[in-house]
C-alpha cells in the first residue's frame, strides 16, 4: 500500500472569507469576499454607486484567482463624518406640483401657492441616494483593498484544501486495504462454491463419474459468472489516478468526483458478481468509503 502522501500542491477548498481594508485620511475602503460551493464560477458584486463601470475590471481579477465556486464580493467606503448617503429633491415631481398650483390658481379653484414647508411636508419629493464616487479618485485604494481580500481569501481556501486532501487520502488508504482484501479472497469463493456443489452432489448420491463432470461445468460456469479481476484491476488503476490527481497544478475537484463515481460502479459491479458473505461485507465497507470521500470532493474547487 502507498504511504499518505502530505498535501503540497493545488487542493482549493471552494468555501471561504476574505477581508481587504484600506485606511487613508479619514476613510476606510473595505471588500469582503465570501464563496461557497457551486459547479461553476458564479460571482456576485455588490458595488458602490458610480462604480459600475469598472465590473468587469473586477470579474478578470477573481476570475485570475479562483475557478469555481459561488463568489459574493461587496465593496464599502467609509468616510469620518459622512452617512455615505445624501438627500435629492426630485426635481421633475416638485415642477410637475408647482405646474398644478398654477393652474388651480389661475382658474380660481384655490388661492395661494405651494410653500418651503408645503415642500417639505412632501415624502415623495425626497428619496435618499448614496454619495456619488468617482473610481479615478478611489480606483488605487481600491484595487488594493480587492487584493488583500483575494489573498486572505486564498489562504484560507489553501488551508482548508490541505486539510481536506489529508482526509481524503486516508480514506483512500482505507479503501484501498480493503479491496485489497477482497482481491485476495476471491478465488476462494470458488473453491467454497466447489466444495459446497461437490457435497450437495454427494449427498444426492451422485454417479462418481458424472460428478467430477457436473463439478467441473458447474464450477467453471460458476468462476466466469463471479469472476472480478477486471474490476478489481480497474479499482486499482483508479485508486492510483485520485492519488496523482493531488500533485496536478489545477484545479481538481471535478476530475475526483469523476473517479468516485467510477469507483463506486466497480463496487456495485463486484457486489452484484459475488455470493461470499465477507466479500459482502467489505463492499459495503468500501461504499460507506466511497460515499464519504464523495462529500469531501464536493467542497473542492
């Protein structure tokens, strides 16, 4: 069996938080990056007013940095004695009032005019906007409060990779004992079923000569029906590729997600072949395996 290899190359966890800020003259600029699990990049931005024009700007710059994964980015700019917020008078709506007044007035349906404080009283003639940015002016402290995030991001994202790759690789281990075991006791379910029919022939007196016939037929039939090298072959040959998966310089989430699968047919394969009860047993061992390194893999970008 192969030691456990230790983790040392691209295992990305697709969960994690990442926080850049950026203090200057009475301001704070901060991003936060969140990710979760997803089958592709999925990213969210949630931006300051007047920023719109530098989106894509920022999609290369995570897309540069992570692969797969649901992606929530939020930007916000503090600044000391400042909401951020600013209140606007609806112009068009107060002109649109005014014109009305006029009217009325002018055709003696009512008398007097709108005031200031007829204005005010007015809710709908206001609303609340947030401070307009410039990004020529923030656009430097900015990408460097993005870049801090995507670091922090990425190292907890590699920690966590790390440590899920260790898991994972015990539990290959663990599998990978196990169908050993069951390789090896194979042929002897052969000779069982031999010795069992060669009893049973026994038992009904059998013609001595028409026996060694009947066992021979039978027994061959019997070792073509349960024969399971070429699954066990290939179990092997898939147990080596999720182990080398770990030295690739990408991202391999999907590539072990893909072997589980294959994995897991190969043991409803041997299952449905084999009538001895240990090698049972240990199939079942081995999808209680499979099925734990199947969640792993999923958190894996």
């Amino acid at each position: 069996m192969k030691p456990l290899q230790t983790a040392k190359s691209y295992t990305v966890s697709m969960t994690g938080y990442g926080r850049g800020e950026v203090a200057t003259s009475g301001m704070q600029i901060i991003t936060e990056i969140r990710t979760v699990n997803h089958r592709f990049l999925d990213l969210i931005l949630r931006l300051p007013q007047g920023f719109a024009g530098q989106e894509e700007w920022i999609r290369k710059q995570v897309r540069e940095s992570i692969r797969r994964g649901r992606v929530e980015l939020s930007i916000f700019i503090k600044e000391e004695g400042e909401s951020g917020k600013q209140v606007v008078l609806d112009e068009e709506l107060l002109q649109s009032y005014l014109a009305i007044s006029r009217k009325l007035c002018d055709e003696g349906i009512v008398t007097g005019s709108l005031t200031i404080q007829d204005v005010w009283k007015k809710q709908e003639l206001w609303k609340m906007e947030e401070t307009k940015r410039d990004w020529d002016e923030y656009g430097e402290w900015i990408r460097e409060s993005i870049q801090q995030a995507l670091t922090k991001l990425q190292e907890m994202r590699s920690l966590e990779g790390q440590a899920l790759e260790k898991d994972l690789l015990t539990l290959l281990t663990s599998f990978e004992e196990t169908v050993e075991k069951i390789s090896g006791i194979a042929p002897q379910a052969t000779e069982h079923y031999r010795e069992k029919l060669h009893n049973r022939l026994l038992e009904l007196e059998a013609n001595v000569g028409e026996l060694e016939d009947r066992l021979l037929t039978e027994v061959a039939i019997f070792a073509e029906r349960t024969d399971i090298t070429e699954e066990i072959t290939r179990l092997v040959s898939h147990s080596e590729q999720f182990r080398s998966s770990f030295e690739r310089d990408e991202p391999i989430g999907r590539r072990l997600d893909f072997l589980i699968q294959e994995m897991n047919r190969e043991m409803n394969t041997i299952g449905s072949k084999s009538n001895h009860a240990q090698i049972t047993l240990w199939v079942v061992d081995c999808k209680s395996i499979l099925e734990k390194m199947k969640e792993q893999v999923q958190n894996l970008e």
